[in-house]
C-alpha cells in the first residue's frame, strides 16, 4: 500500500533522512527546515525571518506523522523520554 504524504512531509522527511539526528530533536529539525526550505537569512530582522516562516508546530505535526507511518523512527531514549513527559503531564492535567 503506499502511503500519501504532504509536501512538507515530504520535505520534513528529507531533512530526516539527510540528518537523522533531527528525527529526535526538534529544534534542530525546525533550524534546518527554516533554513533549507523557509529561506531564513541571518543577516535579516528576527521580525522579519518570523513573518515568513512556516509555524513549528506545522513541521514537529508532520515529523509526529511521519513517525506514525511508519516513515521515520526515533532512538530508544527519546522515545522513554517522550512517554514519561506524557506520563506526567496527564498526571498533571488529569487528561
């Protein structure tokens, strides 16, 4: 079956691939997506690169999806750390 993904899937999805590190790290993914994809310019305003880029939320949604699909893993001790930060904030929230 194949499986259908966006283009920023797919563009998350290389990045990935590229550098594997960025599957279990959000803010690098985000750095290097801005940067490869969002043309970020250090020599520009902060106000400036924001306005232009594409939300965080947006590429960590589509590196979570990823990861459902199958298409990218994560290493061991991110994934424990990940459900012990779920653990705790459904603890926390009672959700």
């Amino acid at each position: 079956m194949e499986v259908h993904i966006t283009p920023l899937q797919k563009r998350v999805l290389g990045i990935i691939q590229d550098s594997p590190r960025a599957a279990n790290d959000d803010a690098m993914l985000t750095d290097l997506y801005w940067h490869q994809y969002d043309g970020w310019d250090d020599s520009k305003s902060l106000y400036y690169n924001l306005s232009r880029i594409s939300p965080s939320e947006s590429i960590t949604r589509a590196r979570r999806k990823l990861h459902e699909l199958g298409l990218i893993t994560y290493t061991e001790d991110v994934e424990t750390a990940r459900y012990e930060e779920f653990k705790k904030y459904k603890e926390e929230y009672g959700r």
